[in-house]
C-alpha cells in the first residue's frame, strides 16, 4: 500500500518536473498528451550525484587522467562522421606516430581498453594453426596464450622467472626451433615492473620470417619506445598510464608486414573472427587511401574519449617525448633510492627496471595487503598487491604520466613508511629513517 503510494507520487513528481521550465530554454508548453499514471515493474531507484572520492593513483594503471584530458571530455559532443571529428582523429594518428616513434600509416585509436586493442592484433593477424612464441616473464604473456589461442594459434611458450628479461640468443634459438609465425614480447610487464631489451628482436623475427608483436601499455610516453627502430610490425598501447588519459581508447599500430598478413588472409578467403574488431573494415572508416575515398561507418565512435585521447597526446607533444621520458626516469631514480632509505627493496634489478612501474618487495613479516588497505584509507593513495607469481611477495606502484613527479614518489615512501611503522616494521638504526622502535622488541619484520 504504501509502496504504491510512493509510486503515485513519483509519477505525479515526473508529470510535474515534465512541464517545468527547462533552465535557459524558456517555459515549455503544456504537453497535450498526458500519460496516465502507470505500475513498472522495476520501481525508480533513489540515487543522488556519484562523488567518487579523490585518489592518488599510484598502482599499475589507471593513474590520474590529466586534468585538461578530464576538462577536454567535457567539451560539446559531435557526430563520428562529421568532419572535424575525422580530422581530429588524423591528429590523434599523427601524435600515435610521434609516441610510438613509427611511421606506420595504420596507426589508430581503437575503442576499449588496451585489452580491446591487443585483442585486434590477435584477431587480424593470426590465421588458425599459427605458431606464436609468448615471451613469458609475467602475467600478461600467459594472458596472450589466451588470447591467441582462442584465434586458433598454437602457442609456444619461452619462460623465465617473473621479473627476469630474455636475451635475444634465447629468443632465436627458440625461433630455430620452433619456426613461429609471431613472436609476442611485452615491452613492459606491469605485473613485474621489468623492461625487456628490444634490440635484435625485430631482426632475429625478420631472419625467421615471423612477425614482431609488442604491447607498449606501460611504456609509451613513459620511457623510450621506438617501433622502427626495433622492426616492431605490431603493437598496441592503453591510454591510462603513460599517456594521462582515462581508460577506453587504445592506440593499435601495424606495419606493412603486418598488414601483408592481412591481405594474404583475406586473399585466402579468411575472414577475421571478431566483427567489431575488423580492421579491415575499421581501415574504412579511420583509414582512407590518397583518393579521398568517403568514409565508411563502422560502429560510433568513442567521440569524448577520443577528445581525451588527443589532449593527452597534444600534452605529451607539448612537453616533448624526450622530456617525458626524462621526468618518468628521474621521478622512478628518487623512488628507488627513497624506498632504499627505508630499508625496502625492489624485485627488478636496477638495469631492467622500469621507471613507470615498480615492484617493491614486502618485507618478512609485514601484511602487504593491510598497507594497501592502510594507503587508502589513511592518505587516499591507491597502490596495487602483486598479481599471480607475485601475489603477496610485492607491492606494485606506478609513476605514470601526469603523476609521474618526485612530489608524488615522496608522499608515497612517507605514507609507506607510516604503513609500516603501523605493523611494528623494524628498520636498522643505520638507515636514513631508523623505525620508530629502536629495538626489536616488537619486532614483525626485518630490513
Ligand atoms: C602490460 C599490459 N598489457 C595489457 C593490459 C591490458 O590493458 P587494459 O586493462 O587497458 O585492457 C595492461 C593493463 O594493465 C597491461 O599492463
């Protein structure tokens, strides 16, 4: 009864706010059609306005957008096939070229996240039964066997423990072997913090006759990426790290070995087993030829995430690559020797250390997952536990993009340090920050 009563008022409130004046647009007419009051199924939920609360996004990703990126999203809303927004999206593929070092004309935004984009790699450049050998060093190497198996590829794994990189002898051996169609490297494991060497690799895949495949989520705009350079034919990347840019646009790059593949399967009669991922029918849309050929809907396009996508990229044009690459490795060098003061340790040596992400050891003792808990809730700063083989031996906290400042790298050791001192943490006397304990009486942990 009662319920019903709410409803009735509900839906006289609807008619009501119905004819109210609409702010700036005058008074609306009466409307002449009136519908009678009506029982939903689903009653109205109450909610209010989301204020989610304010963050420091020190984990693996997403970091905060730059606040222009966010102010950019708010500018009007055009249509996808209207021409400024095609020519903003030309920009948004220069600016791609610039990041990623490449001259690849298929150079794109694709909708989603970096998962969407990797997603098209596997898609559109692998044929069923084709071998590719995953560089496996971290999560995300197991995650494309996933993928690509579910393309039909015959995976072959090359590991190493999480945290080490290969060597390129390694890689070609394993090529001599196997004879595969891909080789698939992530360029930056977020799962472990480590960077992987390129050199040679663009080389040893040409001797084999196999394609190059790279994911650059974590180290486009963040440290030196130079597909060319490396002979990469195909890589794709995620807006919310490096980049400043909120997830749900991802830059996807191929090369023209890569796009012969596509061609020779299509010639095949192959057609490409995900349909929202086609290039080949994304090519028409993002992608025209010399002759003008009119554009060709495909699906609507994320039209303010590409807003962000191309502030982001014009911020990082602005400051210069080089620049960005400078202040993500200095602000990561003031994080490690920050941490080393506090007496905790990296699990990535020095050389292959990635300054976008770092993986910091939990010392004995200590309850990582609590430190996370405790980050949040007493200095709004989100870092992130280990994934899979790391799972409660690191922490992962990134400097990313607009966070990437030593100001950010200071305020995380303190509150890591409070963090610990909160567990009883005991740090030897001879350390910059002795524990407050000097004894181990209460001791938990050691440094
Ligand atoms: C190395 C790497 N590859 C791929 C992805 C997947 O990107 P997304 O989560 O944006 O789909 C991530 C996400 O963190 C990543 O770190």
């Amino acid at each position: 009864m009662r319920a019903a009563h709410r409803l009735t008022q509900r839906v006289a409130t609807r008619q009501a706010s119905a004819i109210a004046p609409t702010a700036g647009q005058g008074v609306n007419p009466a409307p002449t059609h009136m519908l009678p009051p009506v029982s939903l199924l689903v009653e109205q939920p109450e909610v209010g306005a989301f204020n989610p609360p304010k963050r420091l996004l020190m984990g693996p990703g997403p970091g905060n957008a730059h606040p222009r990126v966010h102010a950019a999203m708010a500018l009007p809303q055009i249509g996808h096939m209207d021409g400024a927004f095609l020519q903003m999206a030309e920009e948004i593929k220069e600016m791609l070229r610039y990041a990623w070092q490449t001259k690849n004309p298929f150079t794109v935004p694709c909708s989603g996240t970096g998962s969407a984009a990797w997603e098209a790699l596997c898609a559109n450049l692998t044929s069923p039964g084709d071998k590719h050998l995953v560089l496996v060093n971290g999560y995300f190497g197991l995650r494309h066997c996933d993928m690509a198996s579910r393309y039909g590829a015959e995976i072959i794994k090359l590991e190493k423990p999480w945290g080490e990189v290969f060597t390129p002898e390694e890689v070609d051996a394993a090529c001599a072997e196997h004879k595969p169609d891909m080789i698939w490297v992530a360029h930056a494991e977020t799962s472990t913090g480590a960077c992987q060497p390129m050199d040679q690799l663009g080389e040893i895949a040409r001797n084999h006759d196999c394609l190059l495949a790279a994911d650059t989520v974590t180290s486009i705009g963040g440290l030196p990426v130079r597909l060319d350079e490396w002979g990469v034919d195909a890589a794709y990347a995620g807006g919310q790290k490096a980049l400043s840019c909120p997830p749900g646009i991802a830059p996807l790059t191929f090369g023209d070995r890569a796009l012969t593949k596509m061609d020779k399967r299509t010639a095949a009669g192959e057609q490409v087993k995900n349909w929202y991922l086609d290039m080949n029918m994304i090519k028409q849309y993002l992608v025209v030829n010399d002759f003008g050929v009119p554009r060709v809907y495909h699906h609507t396009a994320p039209i303010s995430m590409a807003y962000a996508l191309r502030e982001a990229l014009g911020i990082l044009t602005e400051e210069g690559l080089e620049a960005s690459w400078s202040r993500h490795r200095d602000a990561a060098e003031f994080f490690w020797n920050e941490l080393e003061k506090i007496g905790l340790e990296c699990h990535v040596d020095w050389e292959h250390r990635l300054p976008t992400l770092t993986t910091v050891k939990i010392p004995e003792g200590i309850d990582g997952g609590k430190v996370v808990t405790y980050l949040r809730e007493n200095y709004n700063i989100e870092i992130a536990g280990g994934l899979g083989a790391l799972a409660g031996k690191v922490w992962r906290i990134g400097l990313m993009g607009y966070n990437a400042r030593r100001e950010n790298a200071a305020l995380v050791c303190a509150a890591l340090r409070d963090a610990l001192d909160a567990q009883g943490y005991y740090r030897a006397p001879g350390l910059l920050y002795p524990s407050r304990q000097h004894s181990r009486s209460s001791f938990h942990g050691s440094a």
